[in-house]
C-alpha cells in the first residue's frame, strides 16, 4: 500500500464526458495516495479516448456503463466493486475535483472511530474567493457534505443501502448523509484538508454589497435541483427545518431566474419539477 499498511482505500471517479486534462489532473493527483482507482463512465461521448488513456495506468481500472445510468448508479457500482474487494474506505470523486497531495495523509490519523461514516475535507470553488472565516477546529461535525473528495465508510454505505438511485444527479450526496445520520454514523470534516472543485461555469457578483454566488446550467438542470429538493423534504420533513429547506429551493429558482439566458427554459423546467415531485415521480427525466 502506498499510504499506510493498516488501511485499505480505493478511489472512484465518476466520468461523464470529462474534460481529459482535467481528469488526468484528478487521477494522477491521487493515483499515490490510494491503492487503487476505479473510474466509473457513465456512457462519454469520449470514451475511447479514456480507455485509451487509462489502459496504460497501473492499478487503474474502468467500468463502463452502458448508458448514462445518473452519479448514484455510478456510485454503487464503483463502491461495490471495492467492496467485493475487501477495501475498507472509498474515496468517492467527479472529474472535476483535484485532490491535494496530502487528503488522505490528512484524513488518515482519524480513520479509527467507527460512528464516523464519512470524513470529507473544506471545499473550495474554482471562480470563488475564498469564504473569510475564523480558524475552526481540525475536526468539525457537519450536516451533509458534497460526494466528491469525501473518504467513506464502506461497511456504513452497505448498511444503509447504498445512494439513492432515484435522484439520478442532484440531492444525491444530501440523501446519502441523511441515512447515515439516520443509522447513527457522523459526518466529519476535517478542515486542515482543502479540496479544489471546479463547479462549472461559477461566478460572483455583487448585488447592492451582497456577494451573489452562483453556476450557469443548462435548462433541464432546474429540473432535478427542483425535483429532488422537494422530495427530499418529503421524505425527511420530520428531521428537517422544513420552512429553511423550502427557502432553499425558492432561492435556486430565483437564481435560474435572475441569471440563466433562457428563462422560459428554465421556468418550463421548474414547473415540471414540481409537478413530478408532487407525483413521487423519480429517476431520469424521459421525453415529455
């Protein structure tokens, strides 16, 4: 093992249409910290160009979808085959993220204590300043925290099932954190670990000396951030501050609103969001 002989970690990337320096950047910044990777493609256009790529890398391994099956799918499949290989932590990433040279040296001397279900590190967003906070403690509890960069548990993701696979993108990290909470794991971050993401097209502005942070979608994104917020409130309204969670999607729609070219696009979107969360309908969003 590169890292440590007492703990076993592999990695898994998602891949959907990468950007190929990007996703080169994000195997070989972590390729010596963990024992294995395993990229999990759901479907590239680009995909002979990322066989081509990772079949000259050692203990570097692809799973290929047949059909883009949404990141839930994508990670059940990557976790699962860790799984099966006796590996006791995953290290769960996208192809946007770029692991510092010391995520998993960071995170390692806090492995030990079973009730902790994920460990993630501080995020910071590619075209974002970096939030002013005061210096917090290297270990900090958290609600929920976004899949990519976070070293899981593998016996607590089997215990609770696995990541929804109905939310297909979107809410999928949310949900995830929940059923752990649920079964009675923590989610830690450790804020000496600094992870960059690049969050899509981000930009800032300022409105009035209010900072307005936000990313540029595509229309049909509206849907799932609509959708899947909505039933997520549903399905754990007893464990949520119900008013705050509804602020929530209120502030996305008005953000597509505010900020996207095709607002008509957008609202077409939205509107079917709600009608579908209303109907417990879920999964991908087919031709309507």
């Amino acid at each position: 093992m590169k890292h440590n002989e007492s703990v076993s970690i592999g990695a898994v990337i998602i891949a959907f249409n990468p950007e190929m320096s990007r996703l080169q950047e994000n195997i070989n910044a972590i390729i010596a910290q963990v024992n294995e990777i395993i990229v999990v493609d759901n479907a590239s256009d680009n995909l002979v160009e990322i066989e081509r790529y990772i079949q000259n890398l050692e203990n570097v391994f692809l799973i290929k979808m047949v059909s883009n099956c949404g990141i839930a799918r994508a990670l059940n499949e990557g976790v699962r085959y860790l799984q099966k290989k006796g590996y006791e932590w995953a290290l769960t990433l996208d192809q946007d993220s770029v692991c510092p040279s010391d995520l998993i040296r960071g995170m390692l001397h806090h492995l030990e204590n079973s009730r902790y279900g994920i460990l993630c590190p501080k995020i910071q967003y590619e075209g974002w300043k970096s939030w002013k906070s005061d210096p917090k403690e290297t270990l900090e509890e958290v609600k929920a925290c976004m899949t990519s960069g976070s070293l899981t548990r593998v016996s607590a993701w089997k215990k609770v099932g696995g990541f929804s696979e109905e939310y297909f993108i979107d809410f999928v990290d949310n949900d995830f954190c929940e059923k752990l909470k649920i079964a009675g794991y923590k989610i830690i971050r450790v804020n000496s670990v600094v992870l960059k993401h690049q969050l899509g097209d981000a930009r800032e502005k300022t409105i009035l000396g209010v900072v307005i942070r936000y990313t540029y979608h595509n229309p049909w994104r509206y849907y799932y951030m609509t959708r899947n917020n909505l039933y997520f409130i549903k399905k754990y309204r007893e464990r949520l501050n119900v008013p705050k969670e509804y602020l929530k999607v209120l502030y996305i729609i008005m953000k597509g609103l505010g900020f996207e070219k095709n607002k008509i696009e957008v609202l077409r979107y939205v509107k079917k969001g709600f009608q579908d969360a209303l109907r417990d309908k879920m999964g991908e969003l087919t031709v309507w």
